[in-house]
C-alpha cells in the first residue's frame, strides 16, 4: 500500500486544497480516535473538526470507514517502508536481522497507536478492514516463510514444520502480543519489551536453539 492508496480511498482524487481538505480529515480522525473508540467517533465529528460541512467530507470520503481505511493504509505503508529500509541495509548478525525486521514492522503501529486500536476495534464489524488487514498480514506471512526456506536452505535453520505454517503462527503471535503490550492489557508485556521477547520466540523457533 502506498500513499496514493490512501487518496483512493476517498471519493475523488483531489488536488491542492482538497488535499489540505483530505488530510485535515485525517489528522482529525487520528487525534479523535486517541480520545475515545471508534464507535464513538461520527462523521458529524470528522466534518467539525476539519472545518467543514458534512455534505463537503462526502465530496471527499464516503463514509466513516473509508477513513479509517486511509489511516490505517498509511501506517501500514510506514511499516512497509521501514521493513524495506532494514531489508536493504541489514544488521551483519543475523539475531540484529531479524531485530531489525520485527522492530521496523511494529514501531508505526506503535507510534499510531490510535488508528492500531480503531482497526482492531473495526475488525469485528466491517467486511473492509478486515479483508485488509488479512491482506497485510497475507504479505508478512508470505515473506517470513521466504526468509525461512532460505535459511533452511543455506543449513541455517533445520527442517521443521513447513515455512509458511510456522510464518502464519510467527506472525499472528507478534499481532496480539504487540496489540496487548500496546494497548496496555493485562496481563501483557511492556510496550518497549515486547519486540526483544518476540524475537527470542523467533530465533528458537526458526533455530531451533542453535543460533548460527
């Protein structure tokens, strides 16, 4: 996904001060989603706090989901972003590869943690998120299990389940513990815990307890 994904979002693609217009409905959905749930958040409140009417937000974005669609586009483009930046300029061991990996991934998530909570909140009610927030999972599933097969294949890792069951399971663990120490459940990690305690997970797992 990438930013022009997130102007699809929006009924049209718009140009100079619709962009203003667009992204001041943005920052005011992300800053109200800090303060109260997704429910809670209408389009009377989008509108509002972006200056405008609310037949002016329908010229720009259908429907309250259609929001939360776009922020959450953009964080996942952030994440995209910094996962390729580490897969570019990798760590020289590979325990700091991995590091670098699942610490790209999880720090925009983190940093918007707002529209991370609304998405998850979302999941459970809208058709739209969800078929996207599979999708984003989808991609991390499939290049987890690329990076074990290859280290499988240069006698790094040993044999195990096949790559792409153990990427699955990898990669839903770090959503809900990720999630939790986030969101501050309980009982959960701390937030600046949770990526070294996943990557522990994922060395003996990829490993099996021998680190090359």
């Amino acid at each position: 996904m990438s930013e022009s994904t997130a102007v699809a979002r929006g009924r049209r693609t718009s140009r100079n001060r619709g962009d203003d217009r667009e992204r001041a409905i943005l920052d005011t959905a992300e800053r109200l989603l800090g303060e109260r749930s997704y429910a809670d958040v209408a389009v009377d409140d989008l509108a509002r706090g972006a200056g405008l009417s609310r037949p002016t937000f329908y010229f720009y974005f259908p429907s309250k989901e259609a929001v939360l669609l776009a922020l959450l586009d953009r964080v996942v483009a952030e994440a995209r972003a910094r996962r390729d930046e580490a897969v570019a300029d990798p760590a020289p061991d590979v325990e700091g590869r991995w590091r670098q990996v699942i610490g790209a991934i999880a720090q925009p998530f983190r940093s918007h943690l707002a529209v991370t909570l609304a998405a998850a909140e979302a999941r459970a009610t809208s058709v739209a998120v969800r078929e996207v927030w599979n999708g984003v999972m989808e991609r991390f599933v499939d290049e987890t299990a690329a990076q074990v097969e290859a280290e499988r294949a240069r006698g790094a890792a040993p044999d195990g389940p096949p790559a792409r069951q153990l990427a699955i399971a990898l990669n839903w663990m770090n959503e809900r513990v990720l999630h939790s120490a986030f969101a501050g459940e309980q009982p959960g990690l701390a937030a600046d815990d949770a990526v070294e305690v996943l990557l522990t997970v994922w060395m003996r797992t990829i490993y099996g307890g021998r680190l090359p």
